[in-house]
C-alpha cells in the first residue's frame, strides 16, 4: 500500500477585517445538522480565490491566513488522544517516512474537517481543471462536487479516508514526500498549521520542493502561522514555457523541529487504497 512516494511570495488576505465566521466545534455535530457547510463556506468567502489561483499557478502554493481560529485549531490538536476519531496509527520512523507520528481519520469525518473538505474542493476544482488542459492529460475532467470526485475514487477501489492530523517533539521531521494514495490523485492538498510557532515550537518548518526538467530541485519554506492554511501541489503543475506548458514535478516535508511540539491537520481530497 503505497501511502506517499519518498525520495515569499504574497498572502491572498481575507476580502474584510471581519472576524471569521465560527465553524461548529470538531467534531460535535453530524456534517450538515448544525449548519458547518454553510459555516466553512462563509469562512473560504473571505479569501479572494483568483489571487490563491494565481499563487498556485506561480509557486505551486497558496496561502489562505487564518483559515481557523485559535480555539478550532486548539480543539483539532485535542482530538490527537481521542483514538475513536482515527482508522489507523502510523510512527513515521517505522517506514523511514521521518520522525514522528501521524493519525488517519475514520469515517465520518469531524463536522468541522467534512466541512472544511467539501468546501475546499470546491474552490480548487477550477485550479485543477485549469492545470488538467493545460498539461492535456488523459483523465476526465475534474467533478464539480467533492462527493462526485468520492465516488469515483470508490469505484477505482480508493476508499480509505486519506485526511490526517499529525504531531511532532522535538527531533521529529517529516520526509520530502507525495501523497498519492492510488492512481487517482486530485492535484492540491491543504495543510492547516494548528500550533504556534516560536511559541509552541521552533524549527518544523513546511517545505515545497520543486524541479524542472533537467533543473535541480529549489525549495520553498512556507510561512505558516496558527491557523493558516497551505495550499500546495500534490505531485505536478504546468508551468507555462516557450513552446506550451511542461511538468514541474514537487515534493513536500517539515524541517525538524527543534523544541515543543508541533501539530498539522493534513487535507487531502482524494481517498486511499
Ligand atoms: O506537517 C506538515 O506540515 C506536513 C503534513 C503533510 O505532509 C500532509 O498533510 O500531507
Ligand atoms: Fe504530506
């Protein structure tokens, strides 16, 4: 089961100084029963999406600062010990994926995660279709709906929940990695930073790689508050050159933390085999 292939740019700030919109509380409600589609939608309503389309297309990364708050990302990280929330334990170390460890979600999804995925997916298809003419694949055009994009990945056999919720000491580091789960791979990732840092921790700072053909690889630290969400290339997007657009293959891993404790919340919109 192949999980993940080993081997400063501007903020699109929120649109107003408003405060954002509450999300329901992890894991409290049912998706739906308490209104958190519609809460998580007003809270992505706030970023201008054409400018998180242009970074995405620029660097391969996006920022959207203060996706939650620091109540949500405090009551995410909580979930950590809460072992009914997760299908599956993995100790990084134990595959040489890094140092640390990382916990699977089950199904259902917290209300406030189910939220936050549906709504996500939505604002990025257009980002991923756009990339799709663009490097002329053979797949089929990208659903609109993520439940669309589900139910194909549970015909091809990639039905395990793939969202995550990771956690770091000190020492731990995170592999340059892809998150490909099967052959189905819808093309961005969101990672919400739900610690600190310098407060928190030090060090654990989130790396994009990048390589052109017959370029070596660059590397991209992205500046992560609490509550910011990275939006980044799974595994490719085109660049466009002189003679049509081409494959800029990239990566992703965390630089060792040095002091404290880290904890991400990984959203990754295909499922797993
Ligand atoms: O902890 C991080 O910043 C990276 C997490 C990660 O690799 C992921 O969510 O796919
Ligand atoms: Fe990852």
């Amino acid at each position: 089961m192949v999980k993940r292939l080993a081997s400063a740019a501007q903020a699109a700030l929120p649109l107003d100084d408003a405060a954002p919109a509450p999300l329901l509380q992890a894991g409290s409600a049912p998706a739906g029963a308490g209104g958190a589609d519609v809460q998580a939608e007003a809270a992505l309503q706030r970023y201008d999406w054409t400018a998180v389309g242009r970074q995405l297309d620029r660097q391969g990364w996006g920022l959207l600062p203060g996706l939650l708050d620091a109540a949500q990302c405090q009551q995410m990280a909580a979930m950590y010990d809460e072992a009914a929330h997760f299908r599956s334990r993995i100790q990084m170390q134990r595959h040489a994926f890094g140092r640390g460890e990382y916990q699977y979600f089950a199904y259902p999804l917290p209300a406030l995660l189910q939220a936050l995925r549906t709504a996500l997916y939505a604002r990025l298809q257009p980002v991923a279709e756009h990339w799709r003419q663009q490097l002329a694949s053979a797949t089929t055009p990208w659903p609109a709906q993520h439940a669309a994009l589900l139910a194909q990945c549970h015909a091809a056999g990639q039905c395990r929940p793939t969202p995550l919720l990771l956690r770091y000491g000190a020492e731990d580091y995170n592999c340059l990695h892809q998150d490909l789960y099967g052959a189905l791979v819808f093309p961005l990732q969101v990672i919400v930073l739900l610690s600190q840092p310098g407060e928190d921790f030090d060090g654990g700072e989130l790396v994009l790689t990048e390589q052109r053909p017959r370029m070596q690889s660059r590397a991209q630290v992205l500046p992560l508050q609490l509550g910011d969400a990275a939006i980044i290339a799974v595994r490719e997007r085109p660049v466009q050159g002189t003679r049509g657009s081409y494959r800029v293959q990239h990566r992703h891993g965390v630089s060792t933390v040095l002091r404290g404790q880290r904890h991400t919340l990984g959203i990754v919109f295909h499922d797993a085999e």
